[in-house]
C-alpha cells in the first residue's frame, strides 16, 4: 500500500489492515487523538514508540515526546506535525 491509497481510506469507516501503529496514525488523520494514542500505547516496538512520540508532541508534551522518540530510536522531530505524519506512515508502509 501506498500512501496515497493509505491516505485514501481515511474516508472509510474502519482502518484498512495494517499494523496498529498505522491504525494508530489512521485514527489521529481522522482526528481521534484519543483512539490513536490507545492504540499506540499498546504496540510494544519501535514503530509504537515512534507515533506514540508523535502523539505527545502533537499534543504539546515535547519531554514526553522525547521519551518516547528515544525508545523509537528516532531523533526528535521539528519539523511540521504532517510532514512528521508522512515520514511515519511512508516509513510503516515500507516496512510492510
């Protein structure tokens, strides 16, 4: 999947099947901060660390978030929330 046909499901009524730390993103497009944070908090790897970082800093927890970037092994992002949005997801979708 790209991430164009990854962006183009965010206007269906449940996530496509992909790892939860892309439903995670899928949900936080969608603007369910609070979905996409449950489900990230639950995925135990890096790729759950890394939008779980993503999460607090869209939230405004930077020392959060830089806990977070460091269990992802990732350096902290300062870049713009969706370009952060796009590396994440175009990263998750390579991986697959």
């Amino acid at each position: 999947m790209t991430l164009s046909e990854f962006r183009a499901t965010l206007k269906d009524a449940a996530p496509p099947d992909v790892s939860p730390a892309l439903v995670a993103l899928w949900h936080d497009a969608r603007g369910d901060w609070e979905m996409a944070h449950r489900v990230a908090q639950d995925v135990n790897d890096r790729s759950g660390a890394w939008v779980h970082a993503y999460l607090h800093r869209k939230e405004g927890e930077i020392d959060n978030a830089r806990y977070w970037y460091g269990q992802a092994d990732k350096p902290a992002a300062t870049d713009s929330l969706e370009a952060e949005w796009d590396r994440i997801a175009s990263g998750l979708l390579d991986e697959r």
